[in-house]
C-alpha cells in the first residue's frame, strides 16, 4: 500500500491568488532571496556553503561579533539608455542577511572563507581541545 497525496483544486496556484489575495500590500505574497546554505561538520572544522550565483567576492560582507557571524550583501545597479526621443533607466536592488551563533568550540580567530564559482565558502576550525581525542589502550593494573 503507498500513501498519496490529493490535492483536490484544479490549478492550486491561480486558486491561491484569487482565494489568498494580498489586497493591502503587505509582505504575505513577497517571496525571499536568501541563499541556500548547506552546514557541514567534521572533526577538525565545520563548513558553511552559500549557493549565491552571480555575486563578485566584493559584494559580501562578513562579520564575527561576540560569536555571530553574519554574512550580508547589498547590490544596487543602475542601467540607463537614452535614445533621441526617450530616455530609459532600470534600478536593481539585492540584499540579503544571515546570521549564525557560533559553537565556543570555534577557534574565531582562524575562520577563511573563500568565493568560487558562485559558492561561498565559509571554513570555521574547531579549537585544540574540541579535536577529537585519539583511542588510547588502558592497562589493568
């Protein structure tokens, strides 16, 4: 026997907008761009990676403030074409924020990152004595 999910209305998504409507203009509809982020974690250090495409490793911003770490970017770009009868000009605006509380475990004073083909990569060494402690053979006595 398999479980299958139903879902009764015959196309959800235009269903959604005339049933859920944002009439007011507040933030219910407004989608968000934060990057995904994958946390990895292993004996000697944890990873954070950012999936921001499209970004210059000027473009970011990180801080390490009392065991936060918060990474941001603000982008706002400008194209303007002017033509003898009109002149045409487009804003862009990206921002995004995330912050993180830090393990004390973390030696802070040694976290790199390092941005490549549209991953951030952020290094966060563990200190000396959070490593893993090698097997040791205990003798009877």
């Amino acid at each position: 026997m398999s479980l299958v999910k139903r879902n009764n209305l015959v196309l959800p998504s235009l269903m959604n907008e005339i049933f859920n409507p944002d009439w007011f203009g507040g933030m219910e509809n407004v989608s968000r761009n934060v990057p995904a982020v994958n946390i990895v974690e292993r004996d000697e250090d944890f990873t954070l990676e950012f999936a921001v495409p499209g970004y210059k490793k000027e473009d970011f911003n990180i801080e390490l403030d009392n065991d936060i770490l918060t990474v941001s970017s603000e982008i706002s770009t400008e194209d303007k074409s002017t033509n003898d009868n009109f002149t045409r000009r487009e804003f862009s605006y990206s921002t995004f924020k995330r912050s993180f509380t830090l393990p004390e475990t973390i030696d802070s004073g040694k976290v790199n990152a390092k941005y490549e083909d549209g991953l951030l990569k952020l290094t966060l060494p563990k200190r000396e004595e959070a490593l893993p402690k090698p097997k040791r053979l205990i003798e009877i006595g």
